[in-house]
C-alpha cells in the first residue's frame, strides 16, 4: 500500500529519495498499513472518513472507518468529513504512542480541517503497539436524558473536569488537558446544547439545569470527586455544582467566570420578553463577525495563533447552523444576564455558602466580565483566592496557556494535599477514639491513654 500525489502515483521525488528517506517511507507505509488490524471499532451507525496528507512528503491517504472496520486507501476523497496534515516523523510519533495528537495539535506539528471532533477522535480508535489503549478518546456519556461529548485523556487517581464558555466548546482547553493528563484523569466535556453533545429543544439552560447535568455525568462515569475547572459559563456552571453538591467537588479553578451582573441591569424586561425560542427563526453569523467577536476577547491578540481563529469560528459556525444549538446559546446567555444578583436566593447571597476551595482568575482587560467582580468575590468569599493575569483578556487558557495551567495545576496540588492533611487529622483522631474503647481509659491532653500502649493513626 502506498500514499499518492492526488494523481495516485507518487511523484518522481519521492521514488528517488535517498536510503534514509526511503527508510522512512517505508515506516510511514507501514504505519497506515498496521490500522486495519488495531481499529478498535466504533459506536453503531458511526461512519467517518479521513484524508491525512503528510506535507513533507507530498502524499496522502484515505482512512474509512465504520462501527466495524477500518480501511485504508491511496485514493482519499476530494471531500472527506476530516482532512489532517502533519509531517511524516510527527506521524509516526503518534501511531507510535509517543505523542498525543493534543501535544501535535498544540507545537503547531499537526493541522486539522473539518469535524475538530473527529480529528482529535482519529487517534482513540487505534490500539498502540504492544497492545497499549489510546492515549486519548473522545466518547459519548449518558447523562440522564443527555448526551455529553467526553475527551478523556490520562489514568491519575485524582480526576479534573474542564468545562467551557458560552458558544465555545471542549477544544478551548485542548492545552489544558496537555497540561493536566501527567498526573490526572482529565475529562474535558461539551455542555449539553454546544458542541457535538445533545441540544435538548426545550431545556432550561440555566446554571441550575447545567449543573445537574455535570453531576449526571459524574455519576455516569462513576467519579465520586472531582477538581472542577472552568471558564466563562463554565465557571458559573462550576460555582453552582459545588454550592448544590459539595461533597462531590475537590477544588474549583474559575477562569474569569461568569457572575451575575450588579449594574446595567436596565434591560433586564426587554430581555425577559425576548425568548430563546425566537433563535430558531433561521439566520446565521456572518464569517467575518464571527471573526471579529472572538479575537475581542484577547488582551493581545497577536500572541494567538492565527489558526486557532479558523478553527473555533469554523467549529462555531457549524454548530450554529443548528436550530437547537442556536436556541441554546441564546437561552444560556439570556440566563447569564438576567441572574439576580441579591436577595435571599441571589448569586452573591448564595456564593457566600461556597463551601470547596475555590481560585478565581481573571484577565485584567477582559472584555465580558471585568476585574470589578473580584470585589463582589472578595466581600463574599474571602477565604477564596484570587490571581489577576495581566495583558489577558476572557479566555486566560488560551491567551496565557502556561501561566493559567500552572496556577490551576499548583491549585489543584495544594487542594489535595489540604484533603491529605484532613484525612490524616480525622485518622487520628478516629485512633484516639478507638484507643480509648480499647482501654477504657480517657485521653490525656496529648492525645494519649493514661493507660495501655498507643494505638498509631498508620495501626488503625
């Protein structure tokens, strides 16, 4: 089997390469020829179709695959639903298990056009030599009537839930899941009503609704605790599940998240007599607006690659084509404005009942929600830590990728090891408790029998 030049031989360069080209080559050949035997197959009715081109090389493959099988070709098609690109020691490096296509996909080592989705998905459906799983996949899970688009990557002990902003999706933490999957379990999730996870037409979509469905997910996947990160509405939706199910929440990171909105509340009745359901009148986002709305939300726009723009206005406009996705922005942010802010069930009344750790970030030029809120945060929270990026605007895991993930992942660190250090504390003091019964003796003010030898924490 052999790649082509879209002529379907190889062009006259390629078959004169010198032995280690050859070489090569032949590796490549090779590593799209062993896909067929390690397709770990698929969910039923699923059909996806590939084009990788190897730019360094100047050819390209086919890769088809169903519930059942995979096969590779030297014919791809002119219209795939996917079309990666990528040079040929990336390539080999990731069917080899050395490199995950997120690592690629971040250091500019590999492109994708088409279904994102199924682009970071092409690597979970190959078993790795020696029989290894996949570094990543990405899966539906059943969250009550929901379907919930997972991209799960890593085996730690400790699980991290990364959940995104308002019309943006799981690919805006593709750094983070990087940055977090050494030592974590990491699922970076699509809201229900973005991405390619269910649009239910009806749902609320407010924190409360959102909330329930992270926690069906947890159940799902049989997470008892998780470090919850998110941004934006993802950070709302965060807020709300450690204030309705604490126990369930190691550590919030809340990068520039949503909150509700103390002053320019003189829409609020025009905007309660705009319904959602008016969003499903056919219409679109011009490319070009689209465009611009996503590079205001950058400090400094200049430090963003210039794909990354193609790729989340391409992803967007192809959700929003959608009439349930366009019903569930526009009800998620009709929500986000009309939150009241005070009164007994008012966000900053409630937010005072946070129990888990929490850190909020913010970006000091964010556009949406500005450095103002930290001080609602700290009349309300003050036990809660707060960081301000400079230069950065409302997505800081995007704009300042490794300062953002060093501060959630020393959060995260510094949350377990507080979880440690109070269940060493509740050990011993369940050893004291235990000794005493044993003989039937009261401690003394060191925490010993005055009688009978000392049981340790480790002994109990």
């Amino acid at each position: 089997m052999s790649g082509n030049n879209r002529s379907g031989r190889y062009a006259d360069a390629a078959l004169t390469q010198a032995p280690l080209e050859h070489q090569r080559l032949r590796a490549v050949e090779d590593a799209f020829a062993s896909l067929p035997e390690r397709y770990l197959g698929a969910d039923p009715g699923f059909h996806a179709s590939y084009r990788i081109e190897l730019d360094d090389l100047g050819l390209s493959w086919a890769v088809e695959m169903n519930e059942l099988a995979c096969e590779v070709s030297v014919s791809p098609k002119s219209d795939p639903d996917v079309v990666i690109g990528t040079d040929a020691a990336t390539w080999l490096e990731l069917r080899e298990g050395r490199l995950s296509g997120l690592d690629a996909f971040r250091s500019r080592r590999l492109w994708a056009r088409g279904n994102l989705d199924l682009a970071v998905a092409f690597e979970g459906f190959f078993r790795l030599p020696n029989g290894r799983p996949p570094l990543l996949r990405i899966h539906k899970v059943k969250a009550g009537k929901a379907e919930i688009s997972t991209l799960t990557a890593g085996d730690g002990i400790e699980t991290v839930i990364l959940i995104h902003g308002l019309g943006s999706n799981k690919t805006s933490f593709f750094e983070t899941v990087s940055a977090l999957t050494p030592e974590h379990t990491v699922h970076a999730i699509d809201l229900p009503g973005f991405g390619s996870s269910s649009k239910p037409l009806r749902a609320p979509y407010d924190a409360a609704w959102f909330s329930r469905a992270v926690i069906r997910f947890m159940d799902s996947m049989g997470i008892g605790r998780a470090h919850l990160v998110g941004n934006s509405l993802g950070g709302r939706v965060a807020i709300e599940v450690g204030l309705r199910e604490p126990d369930r929440v190691r550590s919030l990171s809340l990068l520039c998240p949503s909150m509700a909105w103390r002053r320019r509340r003189h829409f609020v009745p025009v905007v309660k007599l705009l319904r959602p359901e008016l969003a499903a009148i056919p219409h679109t986002f011009g490319d070009a607006l689209v465009r611009q709305q996503f590079w205001s939300m950058f400090s400094r726009p200049e430090r963003i690659h210039p794909s990354a723009a193609d790729v989340a206005v391409e992803e967007f406009l192809r959700t929003y084509r959608s009439v349930n996705a366009r019903v569930a922005f526009h009800a998620s942010a009709r929500h986000i404005y009309l939150e009241e802010p005070k009164g007994p069930g008012g966000f900053y009344t409630r937010l005072r009942e946070l129990e888990p750790p929490a850190m909020f970030v913010w970006g000091d030029e964010d556009p949406l929600v500005p450095l103002a809120f930290s001080r609602y945060v700290r009349d309300a929270l003050p036990s809660a830590k707060q960081v301000v990026l400079e230069q950065c605007g409302h997505v800081p895991q995007v704009e300042h990728p490794v300062d953002a993930n060093a501060l959630v992942h020393d959060f995260i660190a510094r949350a377990q090891a507080s979880a440690a250090e109070r269940a060493a504390k509740r050990l011993s003091r369940a050893a004291r408790r235990l000794q005493v019964r044993i003989n039937g003796a009261p401690l003394n003010g060191n925490g010993a029998a005055r009688k009978g030898t000392e049981l340790s924490a480790d002994a109990a």
